[in-house]
C-alpha cells in the first residue's frame, strides 16, 4: 500500500482551469513515484476563492481521516486580494499549519508549504486596474509571515513566488482564464518542490 497524502488549498491546489493530473500536487505525487516512492495521489480539499478561515471550515466539512504520510499547505492569495489584514492571516494561517501538523501524524518533517504566486503579473492581473506594485508588496509580506511560521513550527516551506513573476506573462504558463497557472507552470512549482518532498518522505527518524 502506498504512501497517502493530503493536499490542502484554494484554487491553486485544486488546480482552477486544468486536468486532474495537470495540478501541482498531483504532478508532485507523479514525480516522487518515478523516484521510487510510493505516494499515492492526494485526497484534495481545495475550493477556487477560499481563505484562510473558508479552508479552515472546509476541512471541517470533510473531516478526513488521517493520519497522512505527507502534507501540503498552500493558502493566502484570496487573503490578500480581498484586502484582509496581514495580521488576521497569521493567526488563521498558523492554525491551519498546526492542523496539518496534526493530520501528518503530528510530525511537522512531513508537511509541505508552498508559497503563492503573484497574480499581479498575470493578464487578468494587468487588466484589474489594482496597484500592481501593492499586490506585488502584500504577495512578499504574506508569504514572509508564512516562511517564518513555518520555520518556526519545523515545517518546510518552498518559495514559487518567483517562478510566477518570471513566467506570468508568458501566454502557455497561464491558463485560459488569463489568471491561474497552466500545467506547465505547476510543472515548475513541482519540479521546485521535488527535492524537498523526497527529502521528507526519506526520513525514517
């Protein structure tokens, strides 16, 4: 039987706009199998558009049964596009950790936090007449504050971050939407995260 794992998001975890296996976490899982280890593909909950708070009571909705041999926690942008306060996302953001904390068997060497990208550099992003500078200062301090309470609870944390700014604009790393990432973009967010994953999953201690 293979390893489970638990992918928890918004839009960009349950992959808004592309196939099932074209999604981050499933390349991910896909990419760990072709190393040798045996991660079964996730049990996803992830809604387009949620919060912080919206995951929080989604996964109470679904209750899922751990404990899980990996997890992955990607959360914040619908925070910062509908201007809710940095503070409030730390304290939301850091319960959602320590659930997924819980769900990884209490071991935080088994969960994953990915950063969110920088919609502002995106089509739709360049059309929303919004301060691209802005959304470009808060994407940097939301996934700070994310970095640091990671850190501090031993979770890993990989930044993706600058694969949206560096691709943003090129029409075959957005979806048809003009918004999300396409599959060759969550491609490059799975290819980043690979080696910290497998580093994870390898640890026996």
């Amino acid at each position: 039987m293979g390893l489970s794992y638990l992918a928890l998001g918004d839009s960009y975890t349950i992959g808004e706009a592309v196939a099932v296996d074209g999604r981050w976490p499933h390349q991910l899982a896909a990419a760990l199998r072709a190393q040798g280890i045996a991660l079964g593909d996730p049990q996803t909950i992830a809604t387009t558009g949620w919060t912080t708070d919206e995951l929080d009571a989604g996964i109470n909705d679904v209750a899922p049964q751990g404990p899980f041999d990996f997890v992955s926690l990607l959360i914040g942008v619908n925070n910062q596009y509908r201007g809710r306060p940095l503070d409030e996302y730390q304290v939301q953001f850091q319960a959602l950790l320590q659930r997924a904390i819980g769900f990884a068997g209490d071991r935080a060497d088994r969960v994953l936090v990915l950063s969110f990208p920088d919609w502002g550099t995106t089509p739709y992003g360049a059309g929303s007449g919004r301060d691209l500078g802005q959304i470009e200062l808060e994407t940097d301090e939301f996934n700070a504050a994310a970095e640091v309470i990671s850190t501090q609870q031993g979770v890993a944390f990989v930044d993706i971050t600058d694969i949206s700014r560096d691709t943003g604009a090129d029409p075959a790393m957005i979806a048809e939407d003009g918004l999300h990432p396409s599959a060759r973009m969550y491609a490059l967010w799975s290819a980043r995260a690979l080696p910290v994953a497998a580093h994870l999953l390898g640890r026996t201690d």
